[in-house]
C-alpha cells in the first residue's frame, strides 16, 4: 500500500488525497513510482486552512510507515522519510530538527502558500523546495544519493485534500510525461 487506510484518493487521474475524519491518526501517502536517479519537480497544492498542526511534505523509502497513532510529523519521523513542516517551517529526518528555509526564525514570520513545489534532484543527492512564482528556498536535505525515493506527504486534518501533480524530469517515468 501506497497510503494511509485513512486516506482516499479524490479523482480519478490519483492526483489529489482526501483525509478522513479520524482523531489521534497521523496518515501519509507516498507516489507510486520511486527514483534515485534524475531530476524530479511536484507540485503540491495544498490550501491554507487544511492543513492543521502537522502538514508535512517531502520524500520516503518505500520503508517508511504510512500511520501512526496520535498527532505528529510522520514523514521526516524515522530513518526512512525526511520531511518540510510547512507549518512550524522546520525540516525533519530521524529526529533532527532544522529551520527552513533557513532565513525564516519563527513560524509566524511566513506562511507557506498554497502551491508551491517539491524538486528531488537525486543526480546531486538533494531535495529542496521552491515557490509558485520560481523563488528557491534552497536546499533542505543533502546526501541523498543511492536512495530509492519517492514523493510523500503526511497529514492530521480531518478532509484536509492535498494535491501532488507531477511537474517533469530529467528521466522517464514509466507512465508519465517527461520533460527531456
């Protein structure tokens, strides 16, 4: 399984999620198709006033759990995901804890808008995070190489629906378009 049994997927193209009403569950879902090679670019759309105390978004192993009981930051929680808390505007792996972007020092300096996108760039081993309107925020995990990832997110709101669409790369995805 790809997702949290909490979790449904809205459309039928598997672009966006839709939360369930659960309390004390933390529920993530992950892409399906996994690199760790190439250049990849998301976006996430994912509204304001869904996203609750812990909206995170960034990559996993296919190890990664998808549930946990209680509210929390799953991806970015274990050895197996590394996360960006869009709303503490942190970056989590395993236990460390960094801000990000680095230039941002409380949470309430900045609101994270609704779109913006995921960049795994696994020839470099890096994965960052850029705005709408192009603007990097610089890279916010590093070391990456020889890892197969995959896109994920995890999420505490009740309907909370979080869209992911895929952007382009530098490699083919079987069952994607691809920017060459």
């Amino acid at each position: 399984r790809d997702k949290s049994f909490n979790l449904s997927m809205k459309t039928s193209e598997h672009l966006t999620v839709r939360r369930q009403p659960v309390t004390q569950s933390t529920d993530a879902v992950r892409g399906k198709k996994g690199s760790s090679r190439g250049i990849f670019v998301y976006e996430i759309n994912w509204p304001i006033r869904m996203r609750g105390t812990h909206a995170v978004v960034g990559v996993a192993t296919r190890d990664a759990p998808l549930h946990s009981h209680g509210y929390k930051a799953l991806i970015g929680s274990n050895s197996s995901s590394w996360g960006w808390d869009i709303g503490r505007k942190e970056t989590l792996h395993d236990g460390s804890v960094s801000n990000y972007p680095p230039t941002v020092r409380s949470h309430y300096q900045w609101t994270v808008p609704e779109q913006f996108y995921l960049i795994m760039d696994l020839d470099a081993g890096t994965i960052s995070f850029a705005l709408k309107d192009m603007k990097w925020l610089g890279v916010a995990f590093s070391d990456m190489q020889g890892k197969v990832l995959f896109p994920a997110i995890s999420t505490v709101w009740g309907h909370a629906e979080i869209s992911m669409t895929f952007i382009g790369s530098t490699r083919h995805v079987e069952g994607t378009p691809s920017v060459r």
